[in-house]
C-alpha cells in the first residue's frame, strides 16, 4: 500500500472512529501519538500497522484486542510481558499506552474494512478439495491415527475458522500437551503433564498439580508428544495436500 | 605469542609482523592492518565480529575441554532494561562498551563496576535491537533506531558529534555495529517496511563527514531498471574485510516490497547478496546472489566469514556464509565465483542450483492467495546470531533453525512494504558444524524447540560457546559436539566472546538483558 493509500486509510480511519459509538473517543492527536509509539515501541515484533510482524501476531486479529475496553486487557500485557511468548514488558508513561492502545483498536477498526492488507480471509483458503482432504486424512497424512471426525474433531469447524482454522491443523499448539514418564534412580516410576524439558531438567506436573523436576542425566524418562507427528508431517504435506485437508476440516460443522 | 599492549592507541610491541598479529586491535588508524589471523590480541575484542575475518574464533586456552566444567561466575552486569541485549561487547583498554537501543553503558572488564551510561533522547524509530558499538583512538561509535551515528568520548560517554545517517521519516531505522576500515566506519541501516533503497554509507570516524554512499538498489531517479523495479536489500548487518585485497564483504537484505513478487519480475540484484565493495571509495567489485527473486523476507546479510583454506586440495582465499534462506554458500572471494552451494537447514523453495551457484526458486512457492508452506519461514535457516569457524577441524559452526511458514499475497495487498501476509508455523533450533570443502554436516546438536538467539565462539583449545531456546548458555567439544558445562542464565541474545586479563579468562554472554562473565576458579 503506497503512502498515499496510506494516509487515505488513516483518514478513513479517523472518520470510522468518530462515527462509532465508542466508550472512549479518540481524538486525532492521540491516535497519531499511539501510531509514533507503536511503531517505536511494538512495531518490528507486531508489524507498524499492528497486522503481524516478524515475531508478533496480528494485534487485529487478537482475542485480546476484541476484548480490550480502554485498555483493561491491553495494558497489563504491555506492562507485564508475556514471558512465555518472548514478549518483554514495556515501560510506557499512562499517556503513551493510552495512545497505544487507541491505535490498536482504530487499527482493528480499519482492518474490519474492505481492502486492508496483511489479513488473510477465510475466503482466501477455499481452494481445497474436501474428498481429497478426507482420503490424505486416513490415508498418507495419518491423521485419523490420532483423530477422529466424530471424536475430538466433531464440530471443529464450527469452533475454528479460516487462518486460525489452518494455523492450528499444521501445529495446534494449544492442543493437548506432553507427557512424561520418568523412572527415579530409586526404581519409582512418576507420570505427568511434562511441564518443562530442556538438555539439562526433566519436569512433570503430577495428578494432585504438583510441579516436580530431576536433572535429565540421572533419570530415565520417556516423553509421549503428539504434537511431534505435526511437526514431521511440515515435510510431508505438498501445498494441495494442506489445502484438501483444511477443506476437509471445514466440513466437520 | 606477540601480544597487543593494554593502550589502544598503538599497538607496540614492533612494526610489521608484530602489527600483522595485532592488527584489528590496535586502533590508530596507523595501525589498522587487519588480517584472517585468529584473534591474539587477548585483552581485545575491538569490533563486531572479533577480528576482520568474522570467525568468531580465539586463540585463548585456558579454558579447554577438560576444566571447563569447572567454569564460574566472575561477574554479572544487569542493564536495568526490558529489552534483551542483542550486542556483541567490544573491548579494549580493559573497558566494556555494550549498547541496547538508545543506550551505551562503559563498564570495568574486570569488575563490571559502571564507568558511564550514555542515553539517546527519546526519538521514534524502530527498537528492535541494538547488534554493537565501534571504537577508533577516544571514540565510540553508536548508531540510533532513527539513524543517526553518534560518537561519544570513550573516556566519560559524552557526546563528541552526531549526524544523520538515513533519513527515519522515510522508515530507516539502524541496529548496525560499523566496521572501521582505516579512517573509514562503515555504517548500515534497516527498513523493511517502506520501499527504500538499500545504503551503506562511510564515515569519516574522526568528524562524522559522509566519504561515500553505496545503493544495494537503486536510489530515486536511477536510469534503466537494473533491480526489476525492487527495492531494499539494506546491509544491516556488520561486514568483514581482507586488508590483503582491500575488498569489503557485506551482505544485503531482502527486497521490497517484501512479499509481493509479480510486481518486481526478475532477479532483482543486490537484494539477498553478498557484495565484495572497495572501501575507499565503495565502488562494487564483485557481488554474488544468495537469493534471486526473494519473496520470502530472507536476507543474504549474515555474516560472510573470510577464511584462507583449501578447496578441492588447491589453496583458496575463500568466503562462506550461511544464509537464512537455509543454503550454505562458499566462494572464492577474488572473483566471487561459487565453489559450493548446499542447504544446512530445511528448505523446499527451490528446484535446484543454477551454473552460477545459486538456488533456483520454485515459482509455485511464492506467497500466494490461499497460502503457501514454506521452509524455511520469514526468521529463517539462521539470522544475524553470528556462526564460528574453528580452523583446526575445518567446519563452520552455525546455529541453524529447522522451520517451517505459511506465505500469503493477494494483489489488494499492495506494492509498498510488507505487501502480504506470513505466519511461522514450528520451529527448533539445531547447532550444526559444517565441513567447509564438502558441505556435509559433521555433527549437530539439537538446541531445542524456537529459534536460538545465541551465536557462536570457538576457541583454539577446542571449545564451542553458545546458547539454547531454553536460556542455557553451553560449553562444547568442537570436535564432536559433546555437550561439557551449561549454565541457565535466561535467553541468550547475542553472541559470546572471550579475552584475557591479569593471567585469566574470561568468556562474556549475554542472557536478557544482563552479561555475564565467566571463569575458571582464581585458586585451582
């Protein structure tokens, strides 16, 4: 988008915020101090225009975002991090977040109107064929060796579409996750949620919640992770195979 | 072993041979001979990479397979910032200058105590990261997120000069480290999100003056089309440079718009390449491309390492890079002509290699409307953590990242910037040592799941230093990969380096936003 189109989109964006009916006006000022500070501050992670970047997601697209009233959900990420997701915490004078957080939602806003860039629209990925899809499902692809469309399947497209539909088909990372089995140099056997695991620690959360770690070099253990079938099968799928199955999916409603 | 004196005025110890070993530390612009030596100046880390030929490797050892298990904590600095260091230290004089966005701190190298901390006002460019300082005689050299050079006094971080390298309102931004080349420092700057011609400019260290400008692409106003209308192809990240040819090796970045290829037909040359250039007046020797047609945000910019070797059992003056489009290239740096083409991390985006060395793209992996999976994704096969060549077993180690992303484009998102839309689907990280004549993967180690930060050192006795996704800095055997001492310091952001002082060394990493150094015990 050109910087003309640009401009044309901001003002376009402007006159979108001062026509909805929103809690918190948001006055032309701010929204150009939020869009200065964003892009300083949040920018190379989340993309200047909030739709994604490098390392950050689409601030548009973010349940967070959807969620957010004057800055009630926003804020405290931005203050505090998510340490999980490599997202540090910031710093930010009252003023400068308030700003921020404006700019995100009139950039949310804009996103939501025809023609904005960097979003991908459910529309996009209909390009798949959903009999295709089915067969790769129980055929090459495996996937019916831990899935079912009548089990932990059923209804999936009514829960999860487009992008997000796609995103978590190819690694669901927020799946059901690891676990772990580890033998004690004392012979005791301990299972879990395997809560951490690097070169060095082993650890588990037990059944009463319990968080428990050993150094990885004086016990056995073994590690059941399913999500390491979709990290193997990134190699495996050809472009007709990830849209035939994601077409399949869809029609599981 | 000639070593380099404590002053970093001159370097003392005698005129040439001396000199010769030395060279890169002594900063008089006298004494500024650099050369493809190991590092031996062993109270010295004077620029980005160590030395001029970007190897990363030490001649130091003390620390050796057999007692670093043993290393300790001598010292600890913390920032006090949110963001992460990403910064090589540099060192001389027994003082530290380590930087952050807007920030300069000079800290004893033996004690961590605070000599002065430099603050750059408040100003709206990118803070993304901040890769190093420069030094040169009383100077150091910090570059700005709104471009800017500012030379500080090396003594008290007082601001000698500063000057406007690119032009922030147009979308430049700098995390560049410059390289000093005689009276020349070579400074870079980014901007991936507006269609920008891609600059190296050179500096005058004493005064600031401009000497001369390089355009990767074309500037505004160009004749013909020799790009195929791109842009970008900024050189931000730090070169190297062979004193016997006088060629500067610098790598360019990713054309713009980034995502959208239909619009920028052809090969768009200097985007994603590595450019042989003179310093003294930027004239382009000899360029070579990484990446023809890049529409992936893949960047030729790591680091091309000098290295005086062998090939097919014929001596070469050869230059190998590991690029983040996951291939690993090595050239003959007098020409620029390829030797070796082979990938060392997962990538599916080509159909082959061309006569020149290059990859061929496959055209049904550009983004396209309903997505496209490619490896690897837009963080690539590896990124500015800078690899280590060890001489003694012939491999360049590199931090390579295994990785997979889902590419977009429709045509309503434009031609300026981003123009499409990628998402990085999984990831994980793996140390590989490269055998340099063949390409073969002499051992890996896996470094966990995500993309490492950490770069990588290598030291004379056979060590390899780095760090994991998991914020464990680690101790290897280069020999086989073996894994020999590890410390959990939290996510490790730059690369390690290592110097002497007072009879001991020291290996210095960073994890957040604090450095750490270590050591063997004083009393063994």
């Amino acid at each position: 988008m050109g910087k003309r189109l640009q401009n044309l989109t901001e003002l376009i964006g402007v006159v979108v915020v001062l026509q909805a009916a929103s809690p918190q006006p948001r006055s032309p000022e701010q929204l150009q101090a939020g869009q200065r500070a964003f892009a300083a501050q949040c920018g190379f992670c989340h993309g200047r225009d909030a739709m994604g970047g490098e390392t950050g997601p689409n601030l548009t697209r973010s349940a967070i975002v959807a969620d957010d009233v004057g800055g009630d959900k926003i804020g405290p990420v931005i203050r505090d991090g998510r340490a999980d997701k490599g997202m540090p915490p910031f710093r930010l004078s009252d003023a400068d977040l308030a700003a921020i957080v404006a700019f995100i939602h009139d950039q949310k806003i804009k996103s939501e109107s025809p023609g904005a860039r960097r979003s991908v629209n459910a529309a996009d990925l209909q390009t798949g064929n959903a009999d295709a899809g089915r067969q790769y499902f129980n055929g090459a692809g495996r996937c019916a060796t831990c899935h079912s469309p009548t089990g932990d399947l059923a209804g999936v497209a009514k829960r999860l579409q487009g992008l997000e539909l796609l995103q978590r088909m190819l690694y669901p990372s927020r799946a059901r996750g690891a676990t772990v089995a580890v033998r004690l140099p004392s012979g005791e056997l301990v299972a879990g949620a395997l809560a951490y695991r690097d070169e060095f620690t082993v650890a588990l959360t037990d059944a009463e919640g319990r968080y428990r770690s050993w150094p990885a070099g004086r016990v056995t253990f073994t590690v059941d992770n399913p999500l390491e079938a979709h990290a193997d099968q990134l190699g495996r799928y050809t472009d007709d195979d990830m849209h035939n199955v994601l077409a399949y999916l869809q029609t599981l409603r | 072993m000639t070593t380099c004196t404590t002053s970093w005025r001159i370097c003392r110890r005698s005129v040439s041979a001396a000199l010769q070993r030395c060279a890169a530390w002594a900063l008089s612009s006298l004494a500024i001979v650099g050369v493809l030596a190991a590092q031996d100046a062993k109270d010295s880390w004077t620029t980005y990479h160590g030395d001029y030929s970007g190897r990363r490797h030490s001649s130091l050892t003390q620390m050796t397979p057999a007692n670093v298990h043993q290393l300790t904590l001598a010292w600890a600095f913390a920032t006090g910032q949110t963001q992460s260091i990403k910064a090589t230290p540099i060192l001389a004089n027994g003082v530290i200058y380590i930087s952050a966005p807007d920030h300069a701190w000079a800290i004893d190298a033996r004690s961590a105590h605070q000599l002065w901390h430099y603050t750059y006002p408040a100003n709206e460019g990118f803070h993304i990261g901040h890769r190093g300082m420069a030094i040169y005689n009383d100077s150091v050299f910090l570059t700005t997120p709104d471009s800017h050079l500012i030379a500080l006094d090396a003594k008290d971080g007082k601001v000698k000069w500063n000057v406007t390298i690119a032009d922030a309102k147009k979308g430049y931004w700098s995390t560049n480290a410059p390289l000093l080349i005689r009276d020349h420092l070579l400074v870079g700057v980014s901007g991936d999100f507006d269609n920008l011609p891609g600059i190296l400019t050179s500096v005058d260290p004493e005064t600031g003056k401009t000497q001369w400008t390089f355009y990767s692409t074309p500037p505004p106003g160009t004749a013909g089309n020799p790009s195929d209308g791109a842009t970008g192809g900024q050189m931000w990240m730090t070169g190297t440079y062979d004193p016997e040819s006088n060629l500067l090796f610098v790598g360019t970045g990713n054309p713009t718009p980034v995502l959208n290829g239909p619009v920028r037909a052809g090969d768009n040359r200097w985007t994603d390449s590595i450019l042989a250039l003179n310093p003294d007046t930027g004239r382009l020797a000899w360029g070579f491309q990484a990446t023809r047609h890049d529409t992936h945000d893949w960047d030729a910019a790591e680091v091309p390492v000098l290295v005086d070797g062998s090939f097919n059992g014929t001596p070469a003056k050869l230059l190998m890079q590991a690029s983040r489009n996951g291939y690993f290239y090595v050239l003959d740096r007098t020409t620029g002509r390829s030797l070796l083409t082979t990938t060392f991390a997962t990538a599916n985006w080509a159909t082959g290699i061309d006569q020149d060395g290059r990859p061929i793209p496959n055209p049904a992996k550009e983004p396209a409307r309903d997505g496209r999976l490619v490896a690897p994704d837009e963080s690539g096969g590896t990124n500015y953590r800078s690899p280590s060549f060890d001489p003694k077993t012939g491999v360049l180690v590199v931090s390579a990242h295994d990785a997979y992303g889902i590419y977009f484009f429709r045509s309503d998102h434009g031609a300026y910037g981003w123009a499409g839309a990628d998402y990085g689907v999984f990831g994980k990280s793996i140390l590989r040592a490269i055998d340099y004549q063949t390409g073969k993967i002499r051992w890996s180690h896996d470094l966990g799941e995500g993309a490492s930060a950490a770069g990588v050192l290598t030291t004379e006795s056979g060590l390899t230093f780095t760090g994991d996704t998991a914020g464990n800095v680690i101790a290897l055997r280069t020999s086989d990969g073996a894994t020999l001492w590890h410390s959990g310091i939290g996510r490790v952001g730059n690369s390690p380096i290592t110097y002497e002082l007072d009879g001991r060394q020291y290996m210095l990493v960073a994890g957040g936003a604090s450095l750490y150094a270590f050591a063997l015990p004083e009393h063994r």
